[in-house]
C-alpha cells in the first residue's frame, strides 16, 4: 500500500512540473493578448462597425513598428529625448516611466549581455556557497587601491528573476565550467537538474586591455 501511495505520489508532483508551467504560461500569453488587444479594439470596432479578435494586436504591432523606425532616425531620437524629459519632470510619471524603461530594456538585452559567467560565491555566510551570474565588471577604488569587482546576481530558485545582487572581488569568484542555460536549468530545477562535474575553469573577467569580456 505504502508502495502504490509512493508511486502516485511521486507520478502527481511529476505530472504538476509538466502541467502547471503549460497553464501559467497560457494564462500569461492570454492576459497579455486581451490587454494588448484591447488597446485599439474599440476605435477600430466603431471604425468597421464589427470586432474582429486579434486585429488590435496587429494594429498594436503595427504602431509599435512605426515607432521604432521613426526613433531610429535623427529627428526621432530628438523627439524621444525631448518626450523623456518631459516625462523626467513630472514627479508620479518620471518614476512610472524610468521604471517601465529600465525593465524593458533589461528584458530585451542578449543573454551575453545580461549573464557573462556562471560563478559559485561563499553566500549568504563563509562555508555556504549559492550559484550567481556575473553580469558585469567595475574597478572599486578605495584607501586599499584599484581592486577589480564583478556585479554578481544569486537567483533565488524556483523564480531566477529574484535574487541577491552581491558586489564581489574577483579572486573570491569561482568559475564554474557550465554555459547559462545549464545553470539556469539548475536553478529552476532547485538543484535537481545538475551537471554531474562541476570544474573551475580560468576567470574571464581579467580586466586586461582587449580582454573582450570586459570591455564590451
């Protein structure tokens, strides 16, 4: 008996990572279809006198498009700087607004961009160690001179988009020998999906002239 309750027990929680990711991904891909839809569904309903699913995100598309090309050139980019400080200098809107444009301009840089190096760092104490992603490097100047740092971020699992951002040295960095995807699918996982090995390879982060890890 104790068997046959294992067994379903384990085919449930099995059958829950399949199925709940499936669902929270259409609820989110519904809910922003219906929001983004229904940007322009009314003036072009009253427009052709009949709704049509799916045309307001065509037409969202569509502006979206425009937009961009428009800002690409050099009187766009003028517009666009003088619509930011515009917004800039309204209190409740300068925030909304900078807020909104940090995000989306986080989530649309190159996984390069954002993670550089899968690290393992001594945290959140000495003797405990977590997975953290380098996702840039500074020189720290103080009374102990230059000392070279990296923006480590320590996700917290199962939700990789919160986390830690430490500020570590670089010699208390180690370098795992995994590409992002491997560490991200550990993560997600909470450690059940892990690299058998995990080897140190050299740190990318030397800061030494035309070290294209560093500079770019």
């Amino acid at each position: 008996m104790n068997m046959i309750a294992s067994y379903v027990r384990n085919r449930f929680f099995a059958g829950v990572l399949v199925v709940v990711p499936i669902i929270a991904t259409f609820i989110a891909l519904r809910f922003l279809f219906v929001q983004i839809d229904g940007l322009f569904a009314p003036w072009i309903s009253e427009l052709i006198g009949r709704h049509i699913p799916g045309l307001g995100v065509v037409v969202t598309a569509v502006v979206v498009l425009i937009a961009g090309i428009v800002a690409s050139n050099f009187l766009g980019r003028r517009l666009v700087r003088f619509t930011d400080g515009i917004l800039g200098k309204v209190p409740l809107v300068r925030s909304i607004h900078k807020a909104s444009k940090d995000i989306v301009q986080t989530a649309t840089l190159s996984r390069r961009q954002v993670f550089r190096d899968v690290v393992m760092v001594e945290y959140p104490r000495r003797g405990m160690h977590s997975y953290g992603f380098v996702t840039s490097y500074a020189t720290r100047h103080g009374p102990e001179g230059a000392v070279e740092v990296a923006n480590v971020f320590i996700p917290g699992p199962p939700v990789p988009t919160t986390g830690a951002l430490v500020v570590l040295p670089l010699k208390d960095l180690f370098y795992l020998d995994v590409s992002v995807e491997e560490a991200l699918k550990l993560v997600l996982s909470g450690g059940m999906v892990s690299p058998r090995d995990l080897r140190e390879r050299p740190s990318a982060g030397s800061g030494v002239e035309g070290d294209p890890d560093w500079t770019d």
